[in-house]
C-alpha cells in the first residue's frame, strides 16, 4: 500500500511548484504596483492622505499573513462572499506584499538627499521629470537590497497558503510525506526546489544594483 | 501612545468585530442541484486517506464518499484539508460534509452535526520498546507527538493535565506529525491505531511499539449544524450500507482489521 519516493513524487512536487510561482508572481506584481502607489502617496505633503497610507500599513503589517488568509477564506464566506483557496491567499499576499513593498520604498524615496529634491525644484522640473529623472533612478538603488530580499520573503511565504488548502509545493510535499513517510528525502528535495526559485532573485539583484549605482563605478 | 495610534487600534478591533451568524440553506437540496458532493478530507492519514503509487487518492474514507457520492447520483470533488481544519470547512460552507476519520466526541457536537457512525478508530500511545509506559501518566517528564484538533489531541491533554513535566507537542496534520517520529525528534507519539500501524511498517527500524490504547471512538460524518434532510439521507444510506456489507468490506479491505456494526451503535453517543 506504501511506495518508496520516486521520480512520480518529483512530478507531482514540480506540479505544486507552479502554484508557488504563480502566487508569488501575483505578489509581486499587484503588490508591487499597489505599493508603489503607496510610496508616493506616503511621501505626500498632504496630511490625510500620508495618514490613510500609514494607517493600512500599520494594520496589515500588525498580523499575520496567515491570520489575514484566514479572515479571507473563512471570514468572507460568512458575509456571504464567495472566495477560493487560491484567490484569498493571492489576496492576502498582495495586501501583505504591498504593505512591506510601499515602506521599503517610501523610506527610499525618502532617503534621497533633501538637496536633490530642492535641486529639482529649482530647476523647474515637473512632478513627472522630477520623480523620474532625479529621485527614482537614486532611489531605486537604495531600494534594490531591501526589495530583493523582500520578495524572497513573499517566495517562502507562499507556503502558508497550504494551510488553506492552495496545493501548493509545500502542499503537496506533506502528501507525498504522507504516502511513503520519507520525510527526510521529501523535505530535502522541497528546500532545493525553493532554492532555485529563491537564488536566481539574489544574482539578479546584484546585477540590478551594479548597473544602478552610476555615482560608485 | 499618541492619538493615531488608538485610531489605528481602534480600526483593528473594529474590523476583529465585523462577524455575522452564517445564512442556513438546505444543502441537500443544493447538492443535488449542483451534481457535485463536496467532501472535506484529509488525504496525509494512511490508511484510511492517502496518495496512492499514482499519487491518486486512496483509503477507506475516500472509497466511503465516493460510494456516497455515486448513491447520491452525484459527482464528487474531494478537498484536501490540514488535520486542523477539518471542521473549520464545514462551519465556512466550504464544503457540504466532512468525511475525513472525524470521531463523534460531545465537544465536536457543540459545532457540527454528525451523522450516526460508520467507522471506528482506536487511538493509541506509541513509545520505544524499552519503555516502561503503560498508561498516561507513566508520560511524566517526557515530550510527546500529537496532531493539533484531534482526539488523541483532546484526550492526551485532558489525562495528563495533572501529570507532571509532560510536554505535548501540537503538530499541524498527520503527515507533520509522523515526520517528527520518524525522524527521531519524539519518541512518544499519541496517535491512531491505523496510522501508527502503517508508520511502522514504512520505517520497520523506528524504534517504536503500540504502548496502550487510550480509547475506541466511533467514526461519523460532520454536516453543518441544522441541515436535517441531509443528516437522515446520510444516516439512511449508513445503515443501508452496513446492512448489505459494502462499508465493512471498505473497512476490512484498508484496515485489516474487523469491523462490527453492532459495536458501532453501542459506541455512538447520546445526541
């Protein structure tokens, strides 16, 4: 009744593996772009707009990934909304996502010499020229490391999506756990295969930063 | 604490607040309606639901519902669920019923609806060969494996509440469970009888024997609370099923052990 791992064990964990990438992909993107929003409207000089902005990211950065998954999936249909295992975990990691990804840029706006900002000013640069020929392309180096690291973060986070029943690697990791009981082998190949999602995102963010850092070459 | 931050606490505890009572439909009538039974189960619980060698699904309760589902005239869709969260999918509407090695326990009636038993399962303490453990308390000062939400969860807690020194460690589902056995990290597991049958025999070198078994418990169907038309379809097709033989034969043909209808009911408790 019991197998041995095997190459269909391997099958069936890459099948999980496509799930991790797609909820980290719409992490990324959504998140990403939700949070750019937020980074600019936090660098706001209007007041309730900065605190609107810094209100969301203190609730959602106040719990936890799981616990939001969780008000989703199970909160939502109560209200009488129906939502999926895989919509309400992209959800969750997009409002997460973008509460981390709007901080870590918003800071790094923020960093940019004050000087810079009044050098655009007096220039008589647009909000639009300023923003995107002076701040950003500075900013965007300060930003890299923070950024990367983030989203290895989202790759790993995506796990806890299993708990809502996304069949996801690690998902599937626990059946096939459960149907030869070789933990060590199951895990092993899990972490290599995290691995290769997550290593690719630290080489390519050292490229990033090199061809970034203009003022340092 | 400035003035902000209250608003912000504030907004939390608001939106922690924001819960309303479910909507009750009927259910039976919605399955039906769909052509799809959709049947929370727990497939990391060997033998009674697992991945085969194809990596389909297999076990005694997955053959169960979908010999339910077929005299229904409906289709079936299984969905997975973690060991805890079994229940949590039939209170949420995610599914219509739970058929996933779920004990009938008083505790659990205060939640779900169960349909009368169709199953059992006998939980068990597992330790080293050496050890001198014959009953809970002989658990004193020593940690010990078991699955968040289960049985062997509530009743491995409650027996040794007044034991001394003794460290139960709550995994999330079976298969975590079973992998910190194992591979070495407990000695003592507290688990089911046909579980811990099937971990001994994938790992014959873990040093680990059935030390006592705690207690029998008769296995049911979980339905929401309130759906009677589907609770008495379900009891009848139960008792039409072991009547004719086919629930015992799925039993014995994945536990290898004898099934007795007859125990079953002396087993069920008051509702």
């Amino acid at each position: 009744m019991f197998t041995n791992f095997a190459l269909i064990h391997v099958q069936v964990l890459l099948g999980g593996l496509i799930w991790t990438v797609v909820l980290s992909l719409i992490s990324f993107v959504f998140g990403g772009l939700i949070g750019f929003a937020l980074a600019l409207a936090g660098v706001s000089k209007v007041r309730w707009v900065s605190r609107t902005i810094a209100t969301y990211v203190a609730l959602i950065q106040g719990s936890p990934v799981l616990i939001i998954m969780f008000v989703i999936y199970f909160g939502l249909p109560i209200l009488g909304v129906e939502v999926g295992s895989l919509t309400a975990a992209g959800i969750a990691l997009v409002l997460f996502s973008s509460a981390y990804l709007g901080t870590i840029w918003r800071a790094s706006l923020q960093s940019v010499p004050k000087t810079q900002w009044e050098g655009a000013d007096c220039l008589a640069l647009t909000y639009a020229q300023r923003m995107g020929l002076v701040i950003l392309p500075q900013a965007i180096r300060i930003a890299t490391p923070p950024t990367v690291g983030f989203m290895v973060q989202i790759v790993k986070n995506t796990s806890l999506a299993s708990v809502i029943g996304v069949v996801d690697v690690t998902y599937v990791g626990k059946q096939v756990n459960a149907a030869t009981f070789q933990p060590f082998t199951t895990y092993l190949v899990i972490a290599v295969l995290y691995f290769c999602l997550c290593y690719p995102l630290s080489v390519l963010s050292r490229r990033f930063e090199r061809a970034y850092s203009v003022s340092h070459r | 604490m400035k003035r902000r931050d209250f608003v912000v606490l504030g907004l939390g505890l608001a939106l922690s607040g924001a819960l309303v009572a479910p909507a009750s439909a009927d259910v039976l009538a919605d399955i039906k309606a769909r052509g799809v039974l959709k049947v929370a189960i727990d497939l990391g619980n060997p033998p009674y639901a697992m991945m085969d060698a194809a990596f389909k699904p297999t076990g005694s309760e997955v053959e169960t519902a979908e010999l339910l589902a077929k005299d229904l005239g409906v289709k079936i869709e299984l969905i997975s669920v973690p060991t805890s969260g079994r229940i949590q999918f039939i209170v949420s509407g995610k599914a219509d019923i739970a058929l996933s090695t779920l004990s009938i326990t008083a505790e659990r009636l205060k939640v779900v609806d169960f349909s009368i038993p169709y199953s059992e399962t006998s939980i068990v303490v597992a330790a080293p060969k050496s050890a001198p453990i014959k009953t809970y308390a002989d658990l004193a000062g020593k940690s010990v494996a078991v699955t968040r939400g289960t049985v062997n969860d509530t009743r491995l807690t409650e027996s040794t509440a007044n034991v001394a020194g003794v460290q139960i460690v709550r995994f999330e589902d079976d298969p975590t469970a079973s992998a910190a056995v194992t591979s070495g990290q407990f000695a003592n597991y507290a688990t089911s009888r046909p579980l811990l049958q099937a971990l001994i025999k994938a790992n014959p070198k873990v040093d680990l024997e059935e030390k006592f078994v705690a207690q029998a418990y008769p296995i049911g169907v979980a339905i929401r609370k309130g759906e009677t038309a589907l609770t008495q379809a379900i009891n009848q097709w139960i008792r039409t099923n072991l009547d004719n033989g086919k629930l015992v034969a799925i039993y014995e043909k994945f536990q290898n052990a004898k099934l007795d209808p007859k125990r079953l009911q002396e087993m069920d408790p008051p509702r």
